[in-house]
C-alpha cells in the first residue's frame, strides 16, 4: 500500500515524500489492548469509489489538512471521485457514520470549475460560517488552471474567487484566515502570496514571495503572522520553516532544515503549543532516515523532538500535528509501524512517545493505510481523520476513523484574533443548556443558534485566554468545556473622555483589548504616563509636543487608532 502512494506521490512531483492492529483479534486482545487502553479506534465511514447511497462515491482521501467541522455538526471534507471528469469532489460525514455527497468539480467546464484538491476546506466567518478552499492546476491530465473558491453549505452556492495562470497553483492549498480575518495562501510552484477579502472576495497579490514548494496550508499563530513550510527550500534544500506578515507581506525564512539531523520534506501544517513553539512534521530525514517530529520557536529556535525509525514506531509523518485540549500532539505515519500501514502516535512537547495504533489495512481491529491527513478534535472529545487507502469494504479506498475518548470540549471558529462585540463562533455538542460563556474568566453574552453551535459576544474587559462554556450536563449538573484554542483581543478605541484637553490633562480612552499596552500617542506624539486600567480603560496624560490629531494605543497584538480626533487646546 505504501509502495502505491508513494509511487503516486512521485508522480505528483512530491520528490521523496513517502505519504494528513493485529493478525487476528485474539492477538488484539492479548497484544495491543495495554498500547492504546485509553482510546478506542472506530471506522466510522469506509470510502467506496464505485458506488453510495446518492451515486457519487469518494475514495484516496490524499489531504495532508484536516477535516473542518461546521454548524451542523458534520465533518467536511474531499476526496476523488474515478468516475469522468476524475476530479475531487466535497462530502460531509455524521460522527455516526452518515455520508452525505456535497458536490462534484466539473473540471474546465461545468457549473463547479476546477479539479484537483488536495488540502481540505477552510471555515470563516463572524456572523455565518462558510468554506474557502483550492483547487490545483493541471493535475492527472485534468487541464484546469488552479482556483480559489467560497462555498456555502447552507445554501449550496460555489463560487469560483481567482484563477491562477499556469503551473503557478499546483498542488495548492486552501488559505487560512489571518489576523484581519482576511485569508491568506502561498503557491506552490513560484510561492506567490496572496489576500482574499473576507468581505467582498478580491484577490490581491502581496509582494513578496515563499520559498517554492509549499503544499500544506499555512498556520496562524499567537505573534499574529502566519507560518509555513516548503519541503525544498533552505540552504542545504531539505525544507524550511517561514513566516508571512500579512500587514506587511514580509517574508521571513525561520529555520532552514538538516536532512542528517533534523529531517527532510516538512509540507505539512504547523501548530502550536502552550510552550508557543510551533510544532511539524518531516517526512524524510533525520538519524534513522524515516522523518520527524520537530519543534521551532517563532525566533528560529529549533528542536528534534522525536526520530522514526520504521518498523517499531512507523515512518514517513506525512500529515501534520493536532494540538488537543489534554497538552498532547497526536500525529499519523503514513506507512511503517507493526504491519507497514502506518500509525496513529501521541507525543508531549518533551517528546515522550506513545504509539496507540497500528493501522491493519483491509481487515483487523484498526482498518486503514496510509493516513495522510492531519487529526482534527470535535467537540464530543474524539479525534478524526483520513486515511488514503485500508478500510473493510472491496475498494481498499481509505476510511474516516475516530478515536475516543478525549474529555469534551468546544471548537472557536473562525478566527483567533477577534476584537470587542465581534460574534464569536462556538461548535460544541448538545449545547442548548448554557448557563454562561466567559472570555479568560470574564462573562460574555451569547446566543443560542443551535445545539451544536452557538455565538458569544467579545466582552470589553475581555483579555486574552481561552473560552469556557458552562452548560447543563445529562445529570442535571453544571459542567465546564474549555476551548481547545485561545483567543487574542486587538486592541480598539471606542471613545476618548474628554475629546480635548491641554498638555498635562488626563484623558480617559475607552475600549477593549487594552490589557498589556506598551504605547500611547497623541497625534503621534508618545506619551510616557499612561495607566491600563482594565482591558477597557486607559487614563493617560496629554505630553508635551502633543498636536491635534488621533489616538493610537498599541499592543502585543496589534493597535487601535481613534476614529475621533483629539484636540490639544
């Protein structure tokens, strides 16, 4: 099965990515159960390429993303589909099992143009939660340039936003929402960055480009700037690690890898982790040669966190790392292990390594091979994710799979990085008893939207930290689920008290966002007496050279400009 996708892979281009339990049951029972006695492994959905209930089947999940969770529940996500134009096509699937054919692209031509994806579908929104994601050009002879789109579950629409020219879109993936809640995405082939509005849907070039290759989609993380990999760059050609600053279009080059000692090929998603390094996986490389798990920090401090070494703990991580809400990173390989079909690992940000599955291809306990797509958490606690080929049924097509149990939590969508009285969106289960939403401790208000998805309300005393939802549990309690994410408030000036005043007066500047201001100015004029005196409030001191103009205050997450101006008498 390995044999199979990597041979694919080269066809792709892919270079040398090799890529997001027993013989019987009764050495299951014997052997295995103390590996993984805390999680259990489901097949949830065996992938069928020929045939489903709605004639359109999805099969060779190859998606080095994750599956995206939306308001109803469900998780999205693409596959293929052989059947002419050969392209990638859109399904949904129920925690129980229920799959649902969403849409199939077209190819060149069609009402859905566009053919290839290859990295999954991107939730954004405030007020409603759609999906952006990419299509790649002229892949396995389908001819079509690479896109852009925005779909809408509710309503079924699809939109194509941009298309590329040429070979500038291969194997391109979905853009991410940045800090501005704008979406933002790399090329492959040139590295071209580029901004989708939020708002209207325009393209923009930014200046500046990435190192050529990346294939994964990039990661927002607590600095504000989005983070990547690309599997050739670096001094030595063994992948890097680079940053995006979407205010700016800078692009900065973190750490080049060492095939020898650090690993080789990183394309996958980057996450990060309560420490604030950010953390990945290298697919080739390292002391033994089978890939990587690593760790970097935003400045360029690089660790290997653990080394594969094949038949006992698997090879080739292809997908990427899941942060989960209990401090651990869950990753696949995509080949290796027991049986050579993979596995599913847990490891600590000190590299404490547990394997918990061996994958065991068309039959056994752990059905599937190849997982290359990255593992998602849904809010009933269990983790999801692809595998590319395995499963029970005749096609040997892959599987979703769910591991449980991991204690309940709720997802934010869709962004991180949210400003005062800006909708927040919540996905968690049976969420239709809620006695109260807090921001880092502080209450928010909210409203029930439906039993798996709700929205609160960014409270102005509001500081950074995580959301806890308080709801009613089946036993008449009260129980507490945690955000597996943090948000981070942007500062915003709402109101300047009084709107004038002289040098040496004092003035109240109300808003939010303001905890761990570093600077205050009038008319551009720093002053050097100011008091934070909640996330709301700052009484600060007119200096001397002030002029009339606005009021800027800035902190560790960006800065707020007064729509009024304040005028020095």
């Amino acid at each position: 099965m390995a044999t199979r996708m990597l041979n694919l892979l080269k066809m792709l281009n892919w270079g040398s990515l090799l890529p997001t339990a027993l013989a019987c049951a009764l050495l299951v029972a014997l052997a295995a159960a103390p590996l993984h006695a805390q999680f259990t492994y489901a097949d949830v959905f065996d992938m069928n390429c020929d045939t489903d209930l709605t004639g359109n089947g999805a099969c060779d999940a190859f998606n080095i993303g994750s599956l995206s969770l939306w308001t109803d529940g469900n998780l999205y996500g693409t596959a293929y589909e052989e059947e002419a134009p050969y392209c990638t096509l859109i399904f949904n699937v129920s925690t129980s099992g229920t799959y649902t054919h969403v849409l199939t692209f077209t190819g060149s031509t069609g009402k859905v143009k566009g053919c290839r994806e290859y990295a999954g579908l991107t939730p954004a929104g405030t007020k409603t939660v759609t999906f952006y994601g990419a299509t790649s050009s002229g892949v396995l002879g389908a001819g079509t340039p690479g896109e852009i789109f925005h779909f809408d579950p509710a309503t079924n629409t699809f939109k194509v936003l941009h298309t590329f020219a040429g070979v500038d879109s291969e194997y391109l993936a979905q853009p991410v929402v940045g800090k501005d809640g704008n979406l933002y995405g790399a090329t492959s082939s040139t590295g071209a960055t580029y901004q989708i509005n939020s708002t209207t849907g325009a393209f923009t070039q930014l200046p500046n480009s990435a190192p050529g290759g990346v294939q994964g989609p990039l990661y927002l993380a607590s600095d504000g700037n989005l983070y990547g990999t690309a599997p050739y760059g670096g001094a030595l050609g063994s992948g890097i690690v680079f940053s995006l600053n979407t205010g700016t279009g800078d692009i900065k080059k973190v750490y080049p890898f060492n095939y020898k000692t650090d690993g080789s090929y990183p394309n996958s998603p980057l996450t990060q982790g309560a420490d604030g390094y950010l953390y990945g996986t290298a697919q080739d490389g390292g002391p033994a040669g089978l890939g990587s798990v690593f760790k970097v920090s935003t400045a360029g401090t690089f660790k290997t966190v653990y080394s594969f070494a094949g038949a006992p703990d698997g090879e080739s991580p292809v997908a990427g790392l899941l942060a989960a809400s209990d401090g651990n990173f869950y990753g696949t390989t995509a080949s290796g292990g027991l049986y050579g079909y993979g596995t599913i690992f847990r490891i600590s940000a000190t590299g404490a390594y547990k394997k918990l599955f061996d994958f065991t291809g068309k039959s056994g306990a752990v059905p599937g091979s190849d997982p290359t797509t990255t593992l998602m958490q849904h809010p009933n606690g269990s983790f999801y994710g692809l595998t590319m080929e395995g499963g029970l049924n005749n096609d040997n097509k892959g599987v979703v799979y769910r591991l449980t149990p991991v204690k309940l939590s709720v997802v934010l969508c869709c962004n991180t990085f949210v400003i005062l009285d800006q909708p927040v969106n919540i996905f968690g289960v049976n969420l239709d008893q809620i006695v109260s939403v807090t921001f880092a401790g502080v209450q928010a208000r909210f409203q029930q939207v439906s039993p798996n998805y709700l929205q609160a309300f960014v409270p102005s005393d509001a500081a950074d930290g995580r959301v806890v939802v308080t709801a009613v549990n089946s036993a008449g309690g009260e129980e507490q689920l945690q955000s597996q994410q943090k948000l981070h408030i942007l500062p915003i000036i709402t109101n300047l008290d009084p709107g004038s005043g002289s040098v040496g007066s004092r003035v109240g500047i109300v808003g939010g966002g303001f905890a761990g201001a570093t600077k205050v100015t009038f008319g551009g004029v720093a002053t050097g007496n100011f008091t934070v005196v909640s996330p709301a409030l700052i009484q600060a001191t007119v200096p001397a050279g002030a002029v009339t103009g606005k009021v800027r205050v800035v902190t560790h997450n960006g800065s707020a400009l007064s729509k009024e101006t304040f005028t020095v008498n």
